[in-house]
C-alpha cells in the first residue's frame, strides 16, 4: 500500500508510529477511509485513511488532471486506487505462493461513524505521513 501511493503521489512515506490498538484517527474532519477484506490462507481487513489532500495526490494520474474535483468522483477514485492496492497485495502474495482472494473496496466519506463501528476491534495501527499528510494503515482481523 505504501509503496504504491508513494509511486503514484511521488512523495515518500515517513513512518510516525505502529501500535497494536483500536483504530484512533487524530481529527476526523476532512478525512476519507476505504477497506479491503482479505480472505484464503489467512482473513484480514485493511482500513486505509487518506486526508483528501492526499487522495488527490496520489489518484492525480486516474483523475486525469480534473480542477475542482467533486466530492463523489473523488470517493469513487479512492476505490478504484484501493482496488489497485488490494490486486497489487494479492500479486506480490501469490509469488511466495500465498493464496489470497480479494473483496471490493468500500469507500466513507463520514469516517467518524465508521470508526465508531470499530470501537472494540482491535489490530495494528501504522501512522504514516506523506508530506506532511496524515496517512493512517489498519489491520484488523475481524470484518
């Protein structure tokens, strides 16, 4: 996941902290989030939280260079970013001959009640910055 937002944005990913935790996202204002369910040799939940000024850097390629990007188009491009995400996982897995099978994206434009529905999970917390971006990784291992 890293590595590809880090080609995509071509801005380096700074790793700030990792703790084993319930999700804890800092300032839930002007945040996005989308998930990813791994499932086959082993089940997980990846929650990927992007400030939007990061998604518009790291999706700049699949939105074409749009001004004023509207807020639906720039959900919907944050899933197909995280699709590309899961397929890349899925292929960097299958080359240790880890089978794994991937769910579609679901994206949240209102991440405060999402992180509300992960009250009591808990999993591993990495907090990343790309330029100053907050950047948050979660793995959960329960849906």
């Amino acid at each position: 996941a890293i590595t590809t937002i880090e080609v995509m944005s071509q801005i380096s990913a700074v790793k700030k902290s990792v703790d084993a935790q319930e999700l804890k996202i800092a300032d839930k204002e002007g945040y996005y989030a989308a998930t990813i369910g791994i499932y086959g040799f082993f089940e997980c939940l990846i929650i990927l939280v992007f400030s939007k000024k990061l998604i518009e850097e790291s999706c700049h390629l699949l939105l074409d260079e749009e001004k004023n990007i509207d807020e639906n188009l720039l959900v919907d491009t944050l899933g197909e970013f995280v699709n590309i995400i899961g397929g890349k996982t899925k292929a960097e897995l299958a080359k240790q001959n880890i089978k794994i099978d991937i769910t579609l994206p679901r994206t949240y434009k209102d991440i405060k009640s999402f992180i509300q529905s992960q009250k009591g999970k808990k999993g591993i917390q990495v907090n990343f910055e790309f330029d100053n971006e907050p950047f948050y990784f979660y793995i959960s291992n329960s849906y």
